[in-house]
C-alpha cells in the first residue's frame, strides 16, 4: 500500500493492457459472487437478524464494521475498472497517452481507500491522507476483511446448528413433562421447575450468544437427559395411575414368586445339610417378609395420590423381587449341585466295582476294603463329599494297579475314568 504521487509505471501495451483488464473483470465477479454469497449465508442472515449479546455481539460488531469496508473497498474497486473499461472501449486505438493512464488505472494506486478513523500521526493539517492501493492490493484488503468476518458467520452458524434443534427438543420434552406432572398432581414439580429455570437460562444464552463459553452441546445434553429422565419417571408414573389394580397384581406376583424360591432355597438347604455335610454352603437370608411389607405400604400412597413416589417404589419393589428371586434360585443350585455330586460317585463307585468284578479282582481283599470305606462314606448322612472323593479315587487307583498286573486294563480306560473321577 502506498501512497499518491508514487512513480508511475511503464505503460502496458495494448495486448497488455486487455489482457490484464480481462483477468481483472473475472476477479470482480469473482469477488462480487463471493460477497453475495456471504451475505445469503443462513449464519450471516440469523446474526443479522438476532438480537446478540455478550461474546457473540462483539465479535459480529467487528465483522458488521469489516462487511461495510468490504462493500465500500469493492464499489471503489469497481469504480477504477469501469474506468478503465470505458477508456479502452473508447480508444479502438489507444495512443500512448491512453495506454499511460490505462497502466496507471490498472497497476498503479488508482483505488481511493474507504474513509475511517486515521492516527494522529497519519493526518495533516487539512485532514486525514486519503490513501490509495492498487488494485491487486484492493483484492488481499478485501480477502483479509472477507476471511474475518466468514470466521465468525461460520463459528455462530455451527454453534446454532449444535445447539438450536437439541434445544427445542429439551424444550419440548419439558413442557411435555410439566403436562404430565400438572395432571398426576395438579400442582408445580420442583425438580421439574429447576431444570425449567436453568434450560430457560441456557436457551436465552444460546439464542442470543451462541459464541459464549458458558454454552456448549455437552451442557445442553446433559440437561435434556435429566428432563427426559424426569418426563419418563412422570409418563410412568401416568400409566401406573391408568392401570394400578394390573400393576398391583403384577408386582404381587414378583414378590410371591420372591418368596416361592426362597422357601424352596431353604427346602433345599435342609436337604443339603441333613445328607451333606455342607459347612461351606453359604445362608441364604431371605427377603420375602420385607417385599411383603412394601407391598403392603404401597396403598398408603395411592390413597395420598403420589403416583410420582408409587412408581419409583413399584420399580424398586419389582427390582427387589427379581434380586431375591435370583440369590434363591443361586442358593437352590448349589444346595442341589451337593446332592448331585453325592448322587454321582454313588454311580461311580457302583461302575468301578463292576468293573473289578470283569478283571477277575471282585475277591482282591484289599480292594473289598477300598471299596467299603467308599461306600460307608457315600452313604452316611451326613456325607464328607471331599473324604468320599479322596477315597473313591484310592479305589480306582488300586483297581488300575491289579488290574496293569493281570494285564486286564488299558491306560486309556483308566485315565479316562480317573479324569471323569475329578469331576
């Protein structure tokens, strides 16, 4: 950028001098496109539009004051290459002094700045210096002011895109929220109003000062889960209303069907202790007098119309039951898994003996004595499921060593059953 009464340039020839007012012309579109194109922008229209504050109006203040400078630089552009034009245009044949000021119009500092606030230091005594740029100098001022202000049009522009759907979304969820809690209790929620508070504040912040740090899509997230969470709890809390006598008997029958196996659990764990010796076997303690309980204090609430408090309290009673439930039938297989494991070296013990019987060993002393001690094990009450184990396998093993001396056993056979034995 300089400034006028700079040295002039060499003139351009004529070839020169159209070639160079082509490109120019292009540009201009170019440039003229691209700020229409801005100002057709849906973030440039919303800012334009919207009522601003904060961080959001500062910096569109900013851009507003750069967008009249693009405009005004570009009309001055312009000016010169519309000067320019006509001048070819009327000079077929451009004398040399046509052609000295055509290449002044089109590379010297033909392109009069807008007029602003100038330093001190830049003034005379008659005013400000009006400074002058080239044309190709015209073009960088105005893709530096172009580029600045499409930052900010595009940041609040993606800022409401995250930020406006999701929010009239929550806005709805809540409204939808306080229908259904004005019709369970005729009344305001209080939980219900602070969300309607801070999702208010946020939506003033975010309408009009979406640039803020104080809004962000995590916070606005955040905030529509818990009135989701919330609208549910009430929608719920509806339907239990709409349909008590079902959800009464439904939640009924999870507790009985609670306290059905855990009184089978405890069936099973008496039956575990009388023939097992069971001393690892964990105590069940059951819940089915509590469930019952809360079921029964659940109409105390009906009858006050806190059908908000009755669903949350249907819902833990239900998941109570099913936990109950759930350690009973646990309680039942392991009080039944001792019983089985009796039940099977019983089996196996009869399968071993059977089979000392086909090696010729059924009057082998020794194995008689293996065996019986096996046997008064398995079926004294209650049974040492570890002991009867340790002395079943003995008595395997001896069936393999007199069965490898009379040669009437293969290895396999025997690994096999001594595997199966562990089990």
């Amino acid at each position: 950028m300089t400034e006028s009464g700079s040295g002039a340039a060499a003139p351009m020839s004529r070839e020169g001098v159209d070639h160079a007012l082509a490109g120019l012309r292009a540009e201009q579109d170019r440039v003229a496109a691209a700020l229409l194109d801005l100002e057709g922008h849906d973030g440039y229209r919303l800012l334009s539009g919207a009522a601003l504050t904060g961080e959001t109006w500062r910096r569109w203040d900013e851009a507003g004051a750069r967008v009249a400078l693009l405009w005004r630089l570009f009309d001055a552009y312009r000016t010169v290459l519309d000067e320019a034009a006509a001048l070819r245009a009327a000079r077929p044949r451009p004398d040399a002094g046509t052609l000295a000021r055509l290449t002044e119009l089109l590379t010297g500092d033909a392109v009069e700045t807008p007029g602003g606030d100038v330093p001190l230091e830049r003034r005379t005594l008659l005013g400000p210096r009006r400074e002058r740029v080239t044309l190709d100098e015209a073009v960088a001022l105005m893709s530096a002011a172009f580029e600045r202000v499409a930052e900010v049009v595009v940041a609040a522009d993606d800022a409401w895109t995250a930020l406006l759907v999701p929010l009239g979304e929550a806005e709805e969820r809540w409204r939808e929220a306080a229908r259904l809690a004005h019709e369970l209790a005729g009344a305001r929620h209080p939980e219900l109003d602070r969300l309607g508070r801070e999702l208010s504040a946020l939506g003033r912040t975010a309408r009009t000062d979406p640039l803020s740090p104080d809004v962000d899509a995590a916070r606005l997230a955040r905030l529509r889960d818990g009135i989701e969470a919330l609208r549910a709890d009430l929608a719920g809390a509806v339907r239990l209303r709409d349909a008590y006598p079902e959800r009464l008997a439904e939640v009924t029958a999870a507790v009985e069907e609670a306290a059905a196996a855990e009184a089978a659990a405890l069936r099973g764990a008496a039956l575990a202790h009388q023939k097992i010796d069971a001393a690892g076997l964990p105590e069940l303690r059951p819940a089915a007098a509590a469930l019952r309980d809360r079921l029964a204090a659940l109409d105390g609430l009906r009858g006050s119309g806190r059908w908000a408090d009755l669903a949350g309290r249907f819902a833990g009673l239900e998941r109570a039951a099913a936990g109950a439930r759930e350690r009973a039938a646990e309680h039942l297989r392991l009080s039944g898994g001792l019983l089985d494991r009796r039940a099977e070296l019983r089996g196996r013990l009869g399968a071993y003996k059977a089979k000392a019987g086909r090696l010729g060993l059924a009057e082998d002393e020794g194995l008689a004595r293996l065996h019986e001690r096996a046997r008064d094990l398995l079926w004294t009450a209650p049974c040492d499921l570890r002991a009867a184990t340790v002395a079943l396998v003995r008595y395997q093993r001896a069936i393999q060593t007199a069965g490898a001396r009379t040669g009437g056993a293969g290895q396999d056979e025997v690994g096999e059953n001594e595997a199966a034995t562990r089990r």
